[in-house]
C-alpha cells in the first residue's frame, strides 16, 4: 500500500469555494485547506452536511491562505471531533484570526443548522492551540519518506501552495494562484519536476485586462472625481484588496500625482487586517519593501481615516467633498458599503469604482451592469453616480497564467487535476492543457478519489 496514495476531493470542485481534499498517504491522512462554499450568501446551506470523513481520524489540516473559502469550517472540524495538527506560514495563521472571527460573529446567530454551536469563540481558539506556522520553504517531516513545504503562491499575504515529497516524486496543491506582479506580493514561485499537480482554475477560461495601465486608470478616476467635487466610493474586499489599495493611495499622494483629500478606510476588519500586513513587511515584493522603506507610516499618508467605530462611520456623509470613501464587502452584498450607496448612488458628481469580480445576483454585478435603480434596505435608490470598472487588480491568474504554471512542469507532471473553479472554467482549462500541453488533466466531481502511483 505504500506506493499508493489516494486524494478524495471533498469539497472546491465544481464551484471556485469551498475547498477541502484529502490525501491519504502511508497511515496519514491530511486535508488541504477547509473552506466555507459560498454563492450569493456568506455560506451555502450544503456547508452543513457531514463530512465525508470522520474528522476524529485526521492527522494534519494544511491551510494554503486565509481567505474564508480555505479556512471557513474550521471551526466545524473541530466541533466534530479534530484532534489533529494545523499547519501554515506565519501570515496565514494570523490573518486568519480576525477573517474567522469576523465570520463566526455572522454564522453563529444562524441556529437552524445549530451553528451557534459550532461557531463558538471556543471552537475558534481551540484551533489555534493545533496551529503551527512556517517559513516558506521550511523542510517539514511527517514521515521518514514524506516531507512538506510551503511554497509562495503569491495569491495574498502568507499565501502558499503546498509541495509533498514522497519516494523522491512530487505532489502540489497550488491552493489559489496570484495573479503576478502584485503591488505588494513577490511573483508566484515557479515551480517545475512535479508528478501530481491539484490546481485552482478559477479563471480557466477567461484572461484578464492588462495589468500595466491599473495605477493609472486609477489616478484618472481619483482626479475626474475630484474636479467634480464628488464623492468616490470603493467597495472592496476587506483582505488583501484593501491593503494594495491603500499602498496605492499611500504612493500616489506621496508622489503628489493625486491631491491630498480625506479618504476613509471604512470596514473595521480591513483595518484590523492591515495592523497584520505591518507586522509581515518583510513578506512584500522588493519593490514594495523599498518603498516603504523610506516612509514612516506603513499604510498611512496624509488624509487617511480608519473609522473603526460606526459613530464615525456615519459622520463620513456630512464630511466635506471631494473625498473617497473604501468599504466592504468587495461585492456590495451587505457591510459599511450599502449605506454608503444609498446615500451616494444618487449624484451625478459622485463616482462608485469596482476593482473586484462581481458574482451574479450580486448588487455590485447590478451596479456594473448599469441598473439605474436599486433596492437597498426598503428603498428605492436611483443609481445617477459614475460607475466605473478597473480589473487590473484581480487575484487571480487568468488563463494564460494558469496555462503557463503547468508548462513549467510540462516534463515530468503525470496528471493535473483541475479544481476551484465553476464547471466551464475548469473543463476549458482541462481540455486546452490536453490539446496544447499532451498532459493528462481531469476536473474531479465531488466525492471522487483518485490513486496516485509511486
Ligand atoms: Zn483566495
């Protein structure tokens, strides 16, 4: 038995969230990451069947980064019985404090499916009891032939693919991949000589604007609503997103290439987030490093408002314009920035800027598609401001970034299983890294097991 292992995906097939694998190898068994599925709400109801594994049996749970969908039922695993490790780099095992709390504070209200017992401050913290962190490319030895190490993804702060090593062969769980260069991150790590790759695919099958012109379509927007005398409002992601937002800001007001006006970083766990990103600088691309390195304040420039408190958040509407107002959810569907649209959706001076995808159904993806009237909190809200888009900084490899990762370890990978990413996206990639690439690449179904051979 011990020259095969076995992986089950369990969860982060078919759909981009809800990432969960299993990989059994000699007597271990491992998961890889543990995340929430979620669609239009924060977390599906299929979130709450039983795992298919006993969870009392698990050795280690890795986690590749901490964004809800790698690490949202944590907590469950640990309700049903873990008693196991966990494993990650350093940022991941911080950052994750805040991301689960801020989601165990919603879920545990939910009692239909008794998550008020499972999203306990108890079940939290008892996590980080299990919880030990890493360097990258730190060697980890979990048996005499099996050892592990975390690879930079480039995806957010602290984000890693996980490389295993077994009788000499290669197996690597990509978790999501960065879309490189990032304004704050080092570029992915290549990667080559693997046997059994497990990949992300959430943009199989679309490629992504250019990247080079971001910064500046950014300053264009700044400064248009700026002459208007506007309000520039920017739903945003509250990790990561909104920490290379404020680097961009934190650059060009420094630089004088936008003028000083109040900006308000509005979402309490952004703020909470970005204490974190200080502590990691020395996790930043070198370009960032350098920067930083000669201002004072990480993350702070003349202007700049962290309304932790929401007395202060509700002051922000009477606050002099032109300003700029940055707030969660990256997706308009609940959060600090639903008021904010209500109150600032009807001027026609005023701008709202997406810089994220905007899931369907989503009151982002309507603003983006140019509904004039929206519904927010009972009322009818007529959508006057200018709306503008900027993908350039999505955080994810677009297709021909994936196609590229695997040509790396064209020589020697064996077979490619596509996950994390909705049906289409994943069989495109499939099907265009057999036709260009000769590779043996499969998108498992949920519940599927595959051997590997060693
Ligand atoms: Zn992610």
């Amino acid at each position: 038995m011990s020259n095969v292992a076995k992986i089950t995906f369990c969860g982060g097939t078919g759909s981009v969230t809800g990432a969960n694998f299993l990989f059994e190898i000699e007597d271990k068994k491992i998961l890889i990451d543990c995340g929430l599925t979620q669609g239009l709400d924060l977390a599906d109801d299929t979130n709450w069947i039983p795992f298919p594994y006993n969870s009392a049996e698990i050795d280690i749970l890795f986690i590749t980064h901490a964004h809800i969908d790698h690490i949202g039922r944590i907590p469950k695993l640990i309700h049903e019985g873990f008693k196991g490790m966990i494993y990650s780099t350093k940022p991941t095992r911080a950052l994750t404090g805040p991301m689960l709390l801020d989601t165990a504070g919603i879920l545990s209200k939910n009692k239909q499916f008794s998550l008020d017992k499972i999203y306990t401050e108890e079940n939290v913290n008892a996590a980080f009891l299990k919880w030990v962190s890493y360097e990258y490319h730190e060697k980890i030895e979990i048996t005499p032939e099996l050892t592990v190490s975390f690879k930079n993804a480039g995806h957010i702060l602290g984000s890693a693919m996980i490389e295993f090593i077994y009788k000499g062969k290669k197996i690597l769980f990509t978790g999501d991949l960065g879309n490189s260069p990032s304004p704050l991150l080092p570029d992915t790590e290549k990667i080559t000589d693997v046997d059994y790759l497990i990949m992300e695919s959430v943009y199989g099958d679309r490629n992504h604007e250019s990247r080079d012109d971001r910064k500046i379509l950014l300053e264009r927007v700044i400064e248009e609503n700026y002459k208007r005398k506007g309000t520039l409002i920017i739903p945003t992601f509250s990790l990561e997103r909104s920490q290379e937002l404020l680097f961009e800001l934190n650059n060009l007001v420094e630089n004088k290439h936008i003028p000083v006006m109040p900006i308000f970083f509005d979402s309490p766990l952004a703020i909470r987030l970005t204490e974190i990103f200080k502590q990691f600088r020395n996790y930043f691309n070198e370009t960032a490093q350098k920067e930083l390195s000669k201002d004072k304040y990480l993350f702070d420039f003349p202007g700049l408002h962290s309304t932790l408190q929401s007395e202060d958040s509700k002051m922000i509407n009477d606050a002099p314009n032109p300003k700029i107002v940055i707030a969660g959810s990256g997706m308009s569907s609940g959060g600090r920035i639903v008021h904010h649209e209500k109150h600032f959706l009807p001027d026609t001076n005023n701008t709202i800027l997406l810089t994220g995808y905007q899931a369907l159904g989503t009151m982002g993806r309507l603003i983006q598609e140019g509904v004039k009237r929206v519904h927010i909190g009972g009322e009818d809200v007529d959508v006057r401001a200018h709306v503008v888009t900027i993908l350039g900084y999505s955080g994810h490899k677009d297709s021909n970034g994936l196609f590229n990762f695997v040509e790396d370890m064209q020589d020697t990978v064996k077979k490619v299983f596509v996950v994390m990413g909705e049906p289409k996206s994943a069989m495109f990639l499939v099907q265009r890294l057999r036709d260009n690439l000769g590779i043996e690449a499969y998108a498992p179904l949920k519940g599927d097991s595959v051997l590997l051979y060693f």
